[in-house]
C-alpha cells in the first residue's frame, strides 16, 4: 500500500466473476457490489467502535470521514483476470484522531493505521472461522453479510480486498461467505428489552460507551442511546439500573445493553442482578404446499422396504430440502 497526496491510502479490490471479464463490465453487478460494501463498512466500524451495528443515534462526525471511500481507477487484471478498483479512504488516526485521545474501556485497543476495510476484513474472518463467540458479530451485521449470497446471480463470483494487515491474505467477499452469515443470523438469539443492576465503573465519552460491573465479576459492555450523556455521566462510580435491548452473540452470550433509560439502583432492584437469558433463535419459516403441490414428504415411502435405491435417495433429499 502507498499514501497519495491525499493523506489516504490504496486499496486495490479484484472483482471476478462473468460480469467482470472482457473489456467492461456489468453496471447492475457494480453497483450490487458497491452499494453493499459501503453498507458493510458502516457496520463494521460501528461495531468495532462502539460494539454495535445497529444504527442508532448520531455516528461520530469524524468516523463518517473514515468509511467515505472514493475511487481512483480501475482497469482489467491481464494476469488473474477479472477488474481491479483502486479504492481511497484514510486511515483511523488521520480521520478520526479524537478516538485515540482516549483509553478503550474493552482492552481492544484501536490501530491508528487501519483503514475501514482492515476492520472489514477482522469482521469477515470471523465470518469464515465461524466464531460465534466473536464480539465483532451482531444480527444486524449478519443480516448485511448474508446479501451477498446473491453475487452469483449477478455475475460476481469473489471480491479480493487488499488493506494493510490482510495484503498476504486478501478479504474475501463471496456468496460463501453470504450463506455462512445467513446461519450465523438464525443461531443469534433476538434482542431483548431487559432491565440491568450494575455498578457504573468506566465510560468512554466519544463513543457513549460504558463498563458496567455486575455480580459474580462479570462485566456488560453497554451503549447509552441518547445524546445528552449528562444524565448517565452523573451517576459514575454508582450502582444503577439501566434498561434497554439486550443483543446477543451468535453463541447465545450476551454482546452489548443497547441502553436509553438510567437511574440509580435501590435495595428493591436485585432482581434484576442477574443478566436474562437468551431467547431460541428464531428460526426460518416452513413454506406452506401451493394449491395442488406434491408433499414430498410422500416420496419418502418405500425407502425401508427397499424401492428405492441410494440415487433416488440422494435425489429426494435434495428435493425435499429446497421445499
């Protein structure tokens, strides 16, 4: 990677794919692809900073600056093949210097030289190892990964991203990795209202991010909503009881308290002591039979009595999974 002149550095990012061969391109495949990645950009800044992807409140003005990428140029890779974008955006350190003027409450230090798309690719690595302990997952990102499960269809085959600690290794964005965030969506628990007992220890002010203590030493990462921060900084170094949504890891764990109402806690409130549990993860929707559809549950019969051999088998399976 090289700076330019304008304090930002390039990253190349190879499309391949039948909509990616030839002299040009596929306008409809581009702008899939693009569309789509700036919106995994947003989200893995978000949960990389403040522990969250939902999008709620206002984003830091200076993290906006850091996932504005721009184009240089673009032309035909004559050796791999498929097209290769030359992709400008800045580092953390230049756009968004306020986020280091502070310590991480998490231990997970920020890197002044990463880009965006360096924290693309740490989101997408936990994607593809299939980390369901990762706190860089939440639902909603998930459900942002998993649309590109359609880039088959639309002439994509892989995007290869090149950043300053995956240039060995590329970020790899395909409809692989679509259908492992799919999965990772249905196994995450649904967010939760819940109330939280806890004593206020740490608070990041930029990021709205809190440490809160809770019994047995364990610890909740929490992200107050609101803009006016004064209501919560005021009760520092108290017992409080905070409501708000719970989120959830894909192992069922909790991530982060999404929280938009404080007080200070009294006896009364030990109940609430103790995180919830997660909910079943919701599971995807049985498609009902169309008005004279076979049920393929039909076709099972004669399996135990030996009618039907291991090619027919295999076949009804399948047939009867894509029901």
């Amino acid at each position: 990677m090289r700076r330019t002149n304008f304090n930002t550095i390039e990253h190349p990012i190879r499309l391949t794919g039948s909509a990616f061969e030839g002299r040009g391109y596929d306008p409809g495949a581009s702008a899939f692809f693009w569309r789509n990645l700036e919106k995994s950009l947003y989200d893995a800044a978000r949960i990389t900073v403040f522990g969250s992807s939902r999008r709620i409140g206002r984003p830091l003005k200076e993290l906006s600056e850091a996932w504005d990428l721009r184009i240089e140029d673009e032309g035909p890779d004559t050796k791999l093949g498929g097209r290769v974008f030359l992709a400008l955006l800045p580092t953390i350190g230049d756009a968004a210097p306020k986020l280091f003027d502070q310590r991480s409450l998490f231990g997970d230090t920020l890197n002044r030289d990463d880009t965006v798309l360096d924290w693309l690719g740490d989101v997408t690595a936990a994607v593809w190892r299939e980390d369901r302990e990762s706190t860089l997952l939440d639902s909603e990102l998930l459900s942002q990964l998993a649309k590109y499960k359609r880039a088959t269809t639309k002439g994509l085959e892989e995007a290869d991203i090149q950043t300053r600690r995956y240039h060995k290794h590329p970020v790899r964005v395909n409809a692989e990795l679509g259908t492992k965030a799919e999965e990772l969506v249905h196994e995450t628990p649904p967010a939760q209202v819940a109330r939280i007992k806890g004593f206020l220890n740490q608070m990041a002010y930029l990021e709205r991010s809190l440490l809160l203590n809770l019994d047995a030493g364990h610890k909740l990462r929490v992200l107050w909503e609101p803009e006016n921060i004064e209501e919560i900084k005021a009760l520092l170094g108290r017992h409080v009881l905070l409501e708000g949504k719970l989120e959830f890891r894909p192992n069922g764990q909790p991530l982060i308290l999404l929280a938009d109402r404080v007080r200070e806690a009294t006896e009364r409130d030990e109940a609430w002591s103790q995180v919830p549990r997660a909910a079943a993860a919701a599971q995807p929707k049985a498609r009902l039979l169309l008005p004279n559809e076979a049920n393929p549950l039909e076709k099972l019969s004669g399996i135990l009595d030996g009618r039907v051999d291991d090619e027919q088998f295999t076949r009804m399976v399948e047939e009867f999974s894509r029901a």
